[in-house]
C-alpha cells in the first residue's frame, strides 16, 4: 500500500501525482499482507521495515501467517497454512484503514479507503463507504514516534458492506473470529426498510445473516442482492456511500444464470434503488496498456456454453460502448433525466512483464499517470464538517463526485474546463462567467444560470446561452516517450507522443423524456451482440439493431469547434473558449458525466466557490503515455481501435484525445491533432477525455506535472445561433 501511494501521489519520481485519492483493492481474500513496507525508503515511524527471525526484508507479498508476528484471519477461514486466505473484511477494518488513516496524517494527503467490489450478479463495482472513516482529529493530532499507530477511526461500515454483499466473500460468521463465535462484530445485513434483504426465495441464510445466491437463476439472485446492498446503503449510509460499476462492458451483458456483465436495466435498478449512491459509471476502463485496451475483447466470456463478446467488442478511443455511442446507453440514461455520471479508472494492479517502478508497461497505469478524474468540490460546505480541516474531507470528495460536478481525462488533454448555460443573457456575459471561472479553477456561478451537474429550467421559447473554456496545457504530458505518435503517423498526422494538442470540441444535445417504468417494454434489454462485425467489413453498426431500453435517438452533435471557430484568450493561450448562443428550449437539463484525471495542484481554497481536485476512485491505475488513443464517442460511421498499439508496451495514445480523428480502416479516431477536424470525426463525441460533457459543473484542475508557467490559449466559439425543438433536453460536450 505504501509503493501505491507514493506512486499515486507523489509529485517527485512521479509527476503525476494526485490531489486525492481513494485505495480500493478487490472485494473477496487474500493470503498477502499488502501493509508490510517494500523497502527502507517506504518505512514510516508507525510502520517500519519489517524482518524476519533471521533478518530477511518481509515485504508486502509475505502472507498474514508469515508476518512478524503472525497474523491469524478470521471467519470461514480458507486454504493452507501458512498462506490461509484473509476475508476483505477483515484486512479493511483491522489493518488496510489504520494504515491509510495513519498516511494520510503523516503524508499530508487526501486519502481514504474504497474496495473495488465483486458485484453479485455482475463484475467489479468501485465503491466506498465513509461513514467513520478520517475524523477530523486525524488533521490535528500528534502522530507516534515508534509503532503501533491507534486509528482514530474506523472503516466498519465498508468493512460490513463487504462482508454482507460482495460475491467474493462467502463467508458465515457474522464478522467474528470464527464461524459460530459471538466474538467479533456480529453483523445482520438485514435491512428493516425492505423485507426482500431476508428473502428465502434469494438466498438468505439466517446463520449468516445475509443473502447467499445459489442455484438456478444466480444472476438473477445475485442482481437482486446487489439492489438490496444499494437499499442497504441508502437507508443506513444514504451520504456517505457511493457505487460506481466499474468496466461494466468487459464481461459481457448480464448473464441470468451467472455473474458477468451489466445490462441497461441493471444500471436503472440500481438507480431507482439509490439515487444518491449510485450515480454513475467508469465506462472508460483501466488495464490501458493492455494490448485488448481495457481487457475487452470479442468472445471473451463463456456464458450458457456460448463465447460473447465483451460489450460492444472492443473500446473505443478506450472508452467502452456504452459510454463511447452517441444514442446509446448513457444517453437513454440521461434521456430519462437520471443524474448519471460518466468516470475513469486506471484498474491499477500490475506493469506485466515490466516491475513496479518501470516506466514501461503491458498492462496498467498507476492512478494519475495516464487517467483521472477532477471533481468540484467544496471546502467545508457541509454542516460544518470541514471547519478547521488541513485537508479535503473524504465527504467533500463524495459530495462532488455525486453532484456531477466531475470530469475525467486522459493523457492530461486539457486540465481545466469550465461550462455555464444561462437563459436570457448575452453571449459575453456567459463567456465571461466562464473565463472567470477557468482563470480561477472554479464553479461559474450566475443567477438564472446554470453549470455541470445542475439542471437549468426556462420559459417555453426562451432563449439560452451556453459557454464553454478549456485549458489546453503547454508543455510534454507524463509519457517518458517524445516520439511521433504512431497511430497519427498512419493518416500522416505527425505528432509526439507526450505533446497532444486539443483538437476539437463537440457539443451534444439530446431530449429528456422522464424516468422509464420497470416492467415496461423500453426498460429492459441487451445490447447486441456481435456489435462491432460491421466495422470489420467497412460498414458501421446501426442503433436499429439496439433494444428502445437501451439507446436515445435523439442525441446528436449540434456543434464542432476546433482552432478555426473557437477564440483564445489574450493574455494565455493555453485556454480555448466556445459560445453556442440561442437555444430555444421548454426545459433544459444541464448534467455532466466524469472524466479522467490529471495530478495537479491541491484545489483547497478556503472559499466558498466550487473547486477541482484531481483524484482517483480506484487504485488502479491510469496510464500516461499514448496522447493518440482518447476515449471518444462514436457516431455511426466511426470505427473501433484495433487493440494493438504498436509495441506490446502501452498504449500511450489514449488518453488525450477527448475527441479525436477517425483513423484509416480500422480505429476510432485516437488523439487530437493539430489539424482541422475531418467531417466525419466531428460526429464521435466523447474524445480522449472521458466522454461528454453532459453540461455537468466546469472543474477543470490544474496539473502539477505540466509546465503551467506558459501561456496557452483559451478558445472561444463562434457559434452561429441555433434554434431547438420546445422540449426539454440535456445538453453534452466532447473534445478530442
């Protein structure tokens, strides 16, 4: 733990380091103790270099029954000694949080602890729980000099959601020390709120107490416990949770007999079920490097003797296609009026063939190097829970994460953005917000105006403006690489790969039309499969073969602006400014989805304004190098990356390109260019950034780890007025 912090957070050896970030390791066991220091350069007072009885370095791959002094795991103990396994449960409360409780005071830096959940039913989820977790005592006290390090708090209630929900843990006894023992936390998943949490007909076991899926119907069985963990959350911890499913294409749809993917319908359940924690998705994967970005990859998943494809078959621009398709999932969410974001993870766990402290990779990014996600966030809002605080508060964090008011990034394509839509006022006073608020790292705020995250509600007939600025950061982005980038090189763009320029930015409107009925025919239904066949022949799949749950026809780009359209401002010009004015609306919402993160510098004023952090929802990592690959959205005609990113090291181009150009044949366009958009390109809207914007609140951070002493410029749009339908409608915005 100790290694992926530094490497998460340090600005030094690492550049990218964050301004937040939040430890998640997998839900289920494990037999190593991840707490022992690597080395002697990683040994803290409290936590010191620990030794053998003949003296050998015993670091974090030793197992807890190997440690000195022996650890002895709890519960429904399995395996064999001395490599017996240790339930997540038990490792968050009793030894992963008091470390990360004791790095956050000794190093000075926003942490808190998360767990990349086992979904029941599903795959992987990134959540958390912070109910109890870094109490503000953690800001002020005197830390010891020599072990043991006493937590001031406590990470029991993820501990518990672990052990009653996540499908990796089995285990029976209550959260004691053994099976039948009333020592220990004796945990009832029970929720008084919803009679299905003690449901035979799904599993409960009353010994347990909680729900163990098992027979026909497991999907199905386990997609119900994961609503009642949702239901679980909301009644007990409704603030200070959050769920996130995490590369939600790569498994394949949902499985009703099985645990494998995430279907339209299983994202609405969870939020119909808890609207406040479950508010998004990371459909931009981690496992960048990899060479089947993402992990995703046609016939990857055996289910009912059949091999499915990975969701959509592939990324696209490393984005998966429920997040990459214009009209497609995210936007029948958004459609709906749901508050529905859109983030990234870096899926940190290994460089492959490479070590830990290798620039090169196959595999991962450590969390910032090539991903993240910026949140809007405000210092010490709160009921006061922040009065006095050194650091961002883990409620702050969860707070911004949930109001939209986050954005996520790769390749460090831009590190600041700022969005404002007002009603009745000029385009000067909006693009005036606007630049104020990028200038200044923070929130426009506005009367009769609104920014990402907020929904903006008009007269029928009225008039809108809308402004948006990014930055554009001179100077090379973290790729140790400066050679021209080989996936532009290939439609005779030549760029290095650490110097990506922003190409373009889309804005993307769609009509809502209100929440879908569970049980109805447009609630329910799999994308297709086969999705991305099309490609391979020179055609382009269409959304007629998508299922009406699973798509929204009316989203569409209704604005390109790229070095020719868009302003820079004066005085720097790293940003870039674009203006749509005019747009006649019934109701307007205004909501934006996450994108990926930058390191930069701590955004901790303490004022009242909304301000980003750059930071991290898993600890996986994101991935510095690519500046061509950027996650993007597609269009009907646009193709799928290939999966193979020249050398078989990462994929360096991914990250930046908020939105890119469509490359030859085979791939989705992958980083921004200097050159002016092509037709088609303008039409994929979620570029190497996270995906849209969906007008979600402007918290552009600044990063550490680019020159941020030059100028660049900040573009600003000339855009022709446009009249929309009188209905309501969200807008969205993409760059590449």
């Amino acid at each position: 733990m100790q290694k992926l912090v530094k490497k998460a957070t340090d600005t030094v050896e690492t550049p990218w380091g964050l301004d937040w970030f939040v430890q998640a390791g997998h839900g289920g066991n494990g037999n190593r103790n991840c707490t022992l220091p690597e080395d002697a350069t990683l040994a803290t007072p409290a936590y010191l270099l620990s030794l053998s009885t003949t003296g050998a370095i015993l670091g974090p791959n030793t197992t807890w029954q190997n440690s000195n002094p022996p650890i002895q795991p709890k519960g429904l103990v399995n395996g064999t000694p001395p490599a017996q396994n240790m339930w997540r449960w038990q490792a968050l409360q009793e030894f992963q949080y008091p470390l990360i409780e004791y790095l956050r005071a000794f190093l000075d830096k926003p942490l808190f602890l998360g767990n990349e959940s086992v979904v029941a039913g599903h795959e992987h989820s990134s959540m958390s729980v912070i109910t109890g977790q870094i109490p503000l005592e953690v800001d002020f006290q005197r830390l010891p000099n020599t072990p043991p390090y006493n937590a001031l708090g406590n990470a029991t209630a993820l501990s518990q959601f672990n052990y009653c929900f996540d499908a990796g843990d089995p285990d029976t006894s209550r959260g004691n020390t053994t099976v039948g023992s009333t020592v220990g936390n004796n945990w009832d998943c029970s929720n008084p709120t919803s009679p299905d949490s003690t449901s035979a007909a799904l599993g409960f076991n009353d010994a347990a107490k909680k729900i163990i899926p098992v027979g026909p119907g497991l999907g199905t069985k386990g997609h119900a416990k994961t609503v009642e963990g949702m239901k679980w959350m909301a009644t007990f911890h409704p603030d200070t949770s959050y769920y996130v499913p995490a590369h939600l294409e790569r498994a394949g749809p949902f499985n009703p007999e099985g645990n494998n993917g995430f279907n339209v319908e299983s994202l609405r359940d969870f939020n119909n079920a808890a609207p406040r924690i479950a508010f998004g998705f990371e459909t931009q994967p981690g496992h960048g490097a990899s060479d089947t970005r993402g992990e995703y990859i046609p016939r990857r998943n055996n289910i009912g003797g059949t091999n499915i494809d990975s969701v959509g078959g592939t990324t696209y621009g490393g984005t998966g296609v429920y997040g990459a398709q214009i009209g497609g999932v995210w936007d029948a969410l958004l459609g709906e009026g749901r508050n529905w974001w859109f983030f990234a993870s870096s899926d940190w766990h290994t460089r492959g063939t490479f070590g830990p402290d290798d620039r090169r990779t196959q595999a991962d990014f450590y969390p910032g190097e090539y991903q993240r996600t910026y949140a809007l966030v405000r210092h010490g809002e709160r009921d006061g829970h922040d009065h006095g605080a050194k650091l961002l508060r883990p409620q702050s964090i969860v707070d911004g994460l949930r109001t939209g008011n986050a954005y996520a990034t790769q390749g460090q394509l831009i590190d600041r953005l700022a969005f404002i839509v007002c009603e009745d006022r000029s385009e000067s006073s909006a693009e005036s917000a606007a630049v104020d608020a990028a200038q200044d790292n923070a929130a426009p705020e506005k009367e009769r105006c609104a920014t990402m995250g907020e929904k903006l509600v008009v007269s029928p007939g009225s008039d809108i403006s809308v402004a948006i600025v990014v930055r554009d950061p001179e100077g090379a982005n973290f790729s140790p690489y400066s050679f021209n980038n080989p996936s532009l090189a290939q439609v005779g763009i030549h760029q290095p790969i650490n110097r990506p320029v922003l190409d373009h930015v889309d804005v993307i409107r769609g009509m809502v039309s209100g929440f879908r009925t569970p049980g109805a025919a447009d609630y329910a239904g799999a994308w297709p499969n086969n999705w991305f066949v099309p490609y391979l022949t020179g055609a382009t799949p269409s959304l007629a073969t998508v299922p009406a749950a699973a798509k929204n026809t009316s989203a569409a780009v209704i604005k390109t602006f790229n070095d020719h359209s868009w302003a820079t401002l004066n005085h720097d010009r790293q940003f870039q400014g674009d203006d749509v004015q005019d747009l006649e609306r019934q109701g307007v919402a205004v909501r934006a989805p996450a994108r990926q993160q930058h390191a930069g510098e701590r955004a901790l004023r303490d004022r009242r304004e909304r301000q980003s952090a750059a930071g991290h929802l898993h600890q996986r990592g994101g991935d510095q190098r690519d500046p061509d690959r950027r996650g993007r959205r597609l269009p009907g005609g646009q193709l799928p990356e290939d999966r193979m990113h020249g050398h078989g090291l990462q994929r360096s181009g991914q990250r930046h390109r908020l939105h890119g150009r469509q490359r030859p044949d085979r791939r989705l366009p992958e980083s921004p260019v200097h050159q002016r958009v092509r037709s088609e390109a303008r039409e994929l809207r979620r570029g190497g950034m996270v995906g849209p914007v969906v007008l979600q609140q402007p918290d552009l951070h600044r990063s550490a780890g680019l020159d941020e002493g030059r100028g660049r410029q900040v573009k600003r749009g000339e855009a022709p007025e446009r009249r929309a339908r009188k209905s309501r409608g969200a807008l969205f915005v993409y760059f590449g």
